[in-house]
C-alpha cells in the first residue's frame, strides 16, 4: 500500500447467506468461477498506513487472512443485522497485536445494539475470559479521521435506518432500499459507488438490479460496483449486460484514488 494512495477493497460481495448457499445445487452455487463465490457484505479503506473496515461480517477471519489484513484501526458499521456485525469478535486477533482498543462508529441506535447483543464484550462485570477490546462512538455527523473526512450518510432499509459512508471520492451505500433526497445532496462528484443491488426478483429491503442501476444512473458516480449480491446473479453472464459503467462487484476487488482525495464533498 503506497503511502499516496487510498485503495478501497471489497472484503465481501456476498448476501447474508454468502455464496454457495448451504445445500443449495443451483448453477451460481455450483460455478468454480471465483467472482461467483462471495462471503458476507463488508468492506476496507486503506491509506497512509491504516485500515479501516466498513462492518465486521460473519466471515471477517476469513477475509483477513484472504487479504493479508494484520491491523485494523477502526471500524464504522451500516446497521446491526447478524451478517455485518457477527464478526465482531475476530477482532480480538488485532488486539492481541496491537495491545490497544479499536474504536467502533456507527448510529445511535446501531452501537445500543451491538452493546445489547455482544454484552459480554461490554459488561465490566462479565466473568474473565479473552474479549475483543473495543470502544463505542455514536455518530450523526462527519468524522476526521487520520486526516480522512468519513461522512454518515442516511439511508432506508425496509422499516429502519442503515447508515453508507462516503470517504472522499468514495461511498459505500450497502443494504439500503431508498436513498432520502438529502443524502442524495451529499453524494455528487464520486469516483466510486459502491451499491446494494442484491438481485433480480424484488425486495422489501434491498434495491434489486434494476432498482440499482437506476439509482446508480441519478447518482451518475464515474464507475458503480454492484454488492450484496445473491446466488440469482451470475458475474459471468449478467457483468456484461449491465449499461456502462457499472459493474457486479467481487470478494477482493481494489480501486485506488490519490490520497489526500480532492475536496469534492
């Protein structure tokens, strides 16, 4: 990693299942391309020599140890469900090296959850025994962070609020169905999308394809890459019928801007 650079990664493409789904023998599932085989949802910003990750996914040791990941610096989470957050406590591995907390931002209501359900890693009080050493920041606002501006940005999935992040040229809007018009405001002049377009069939939760693709069109970034993506949607065959420009996002996948990013926020 150059220290000029700021390389934006797709740790997972996949949905809450991953790809292939458990017992599942349908063509996507039994493909051996490897753009086809997609763990769970979640994503890494790295620059000037730390990383950052975008949700801690049910399959983030397997991720780590995929793409060499030796430290984390922080973590911002989109919302609570169980395949964003269910890793959480792989981060441990970091802090046994680091010997120093790992802060972790997210909405209100997301970090009172984590809290909630990981009270173990929380509670003081719990009986001894190796938990992940983690600091909660509820945020609304934008955040500084080693001299990178990380920007919440409000979405709709189903009946709640997740969060995307936009990071200088950069946004990561997974797990939404509707983008409010004012964070829509927030998001002009990107060099990359990163967007739910989780299949073909609709959903109550997610934008499907063509939903996607539409949303991707107003938003009108210089390249879109389409994640959280189900076994309905083969890379092969449905990468080269999308418009131009846009594109089916894949576990390890890079894009590198010029760090520090212009001021285009």
């Amino acid at each position: 990693m150059q220290k000029d650079t700021l390389t934006f990664t797709i740790l997972g493409s996949g949905t809450s299942t991953g790809i292939p789904v458990i017992g599942c023998r349908c063509p996507v599932c039994q493909s051996r391309d490897p753009h086809n085989q997609r763990t769970r949802c979640s994503a890494l910003i790295s620059y000037n020599g730390r990383n950052i990750l975008f949700d801690t996914s049910t399959d983030l040791r397997q991720q780590a140890l995929r793409e060499g990941l030796d430290h984390v610096d922080a973590v911002f989470y989109t919302h609570a469900h169980a395949d964003h957050l269910h890793g959480i406590d792989d981060l441990r591995g970091f802090n046994m090296k680091s010997k120093i907390p790992i802060p972790l931002y997210g909405s209100h209501q997301t970090l009172d959850k984590v809290k909630t359900s990981f009270a173990y890693i929380f509670d003081h009080n719990a009986p001894e025994g190796y938990t992940p050493n983690l600091c909660l920041f509820p945020i609304s606002e934008t955040v500084e962070l080693f001299g990178l501006d990380i920007r919440p940005i409000p979405l709709r999935h189903g009946s709640m609020e997740s969060y995307g992040y936009r990071c200088g040229p950069v946004a990561y809007l997974t797990d939404c169905n509707a983008i409010p018009q004012e964070s829509l405001d927030l998001l002009a002049n990107l060099e990359l999308l990163v967007l739910d377009g989780l299949r073909f069939t609709p959903h109550k939760t997610h934008f499907n394809i063509l939903q996607a693709v539409e949303m991707a069109q107003k938003i009108g970034a210089k390249q879109t890459l389409l994640t959280h993506l189900s076994h309905e949607v083969d890379h092969r065959i449905h990468d080269q019928q999308l418009p131009g420009g846009i594109h089916l996002a894949h576990d390890g996948q890079r894009v590198s801007f010029p760090f520090p990013p212009r001021s285009n926020t």
